[in-house]
C-alpha cells in the first residue's frame, strides 16, 4: 500500500532561521515524489517534484530512498514561506493519482 | 492562459439527493483527475480521467461517479448523499498522464449535505 506520512501537523520557526518539513513514505516501487503547496487564500500548487531536481523559491528536497524519506529543506525562512504544505506520492502505473501527506502548516515568525 | 475552473463554488444539499460538479480544465490539457478534501480524511483520490476514459479510480463508493468530455471537461456526479460526503472537491488537470505530471488544481466545490 502507498502511504504518505508528515509527523509534523505545525512547525513554527523564526525568519531567517533553517526549516526542514518531513515526509516519509511507504511504497514498493520507485515513487515519484512531489511537494504541494498552499498559500492562504490560494490555490493548491506544485512546489516541487522528485523528477525534476529543481530548487524552487529555496527550497529542495532529496529523494532518500534508504529512508524513504523526501523532506522539505530551505536554509532561511522567510514570512510568505507560511503555508500548508503537502507531500505526494505517485506510484509507477497510477498516472496522476496522487497519495497525499496530511499536510504540515507552516509559521514563520519574524 | 486561464486556470482550472470549478463550478459552482458552494452547493448545498440534503441527504438522498444527488449532485453534479463540473470542472473546466487548462486549454490542452487532457488529463482531469478529482480528489476529495475533508478535515478528518486529508485530500483523497477519487477518480481521474484521460481522454475520455476513466484511467485510475480510488477507494470510494459506487455513489460516486464522473465523466469526461470531448473537449476534456470533466463532471463528477454523487448520488444518494450522505452527511459524510460534506466536502471540498478539487479538480486537477495535467497536459499529460504519467507519474511526475504536474498538476493544476482548481479552487474546488465545497459541498455541503444537511
């Protein structure tokens, strides 16, 4: 079974400091794996993906299949950074079903 | 180039009836794939369709159901409505259908059964 898991319902930190969302998933295969993520009073949107390698608005996140892991990083945390923040997994043959995480909010105070 | 349109913004209705959603994708895009958002259950695949073919379905009852058009609007359709299908429907769509798609959601339906 696909399973997506985000321990974190809340993470509070302060501008300018590390942040690191978690993501851990369980899936047989090789996932592809995916960041969404919704601003207040915005729509649901990528983020980032797996497949892409990319580092978008600062943040990146590695693939750690040992762990089975995918977790959000970003160096310095900025206040539009608050958020909700999913984690996603797409399985190989599923097309665009997606497994989400329960989502982690995101506060960064200044 | 204009976003995923949902309508209506907000239904509600009573329990027994049915209720249809519609979203409008991105132009070219032929992939729509619909999920439900609940407080208790998270954002959960419901079905997802691919020129005109329903391609992957999730883990919900027969009551729920969809369709695609030719132009690759979509509808979603449940009947016999319960108290526990209050929700958020999001629909997404992609240019195409394969794992790592990106997929553009739309502002969703929040239904609401009384």
């Amino acid at each position: 079974a696909q399973r997506v898991t985000q321990p974190e319902k809340l993470l509070s930190v302060f501008k300018g400091a590390p942040v690191e969302l978690k993501c851990n998933y369980s899936y047989s295969g090789s996932p592809e794996l995916f960041w969404y993520v919704q601003y207040s009073r915005q729509r649901l949107q990528l983020l980032l993906r797996h497949i892409s390698r990319e580092s978008i608005k600062g943040f990146t996140a590695d693939l750690n299949k040992g762990e089975t892991s995918f977790h959000l990083k970003k160096p310095f945390a900025q206040e539009e950074d608050s958020a909700m923040y999913y984690c996603a997994l797409s399985g190989a043959g599923g097309g665009n079903k997606l497994v989400f995480g329960a989502g982690t909010i995101l506060r960064v105070k200044s | 180039k204009a976003g995923v349109t949902q309508t209506p913004r907000y239904l509600i209705k009573t329990r027994g009836q049915q209720v249809t959603l519609s979203c409008s994708p991105i132009s070219g895009h032929r992939s729509v794939s619909w999920y439900q958002q609940t407080p208790g259950q998270g954002l959960q695949f419901l079905f997802e369709y691919f020129s005109e073919t329903q391609r992957n379905k999730g883990n919900f009852p027969g009551r729920f159901s969809g369709r695609q058009f030719s132009n690759s609007r979509s509808e979603m359709n449940v009947s016999t409505l319960e108290l526990g299908d209050s929700a958020l429907y999001l629909c997404a769509s992609s240019f195409a259908q394969g794992a790592g798609e990106k997929l553009f959601f739309g502002s969703g339906t929040q239904l609401s059964v009384l």
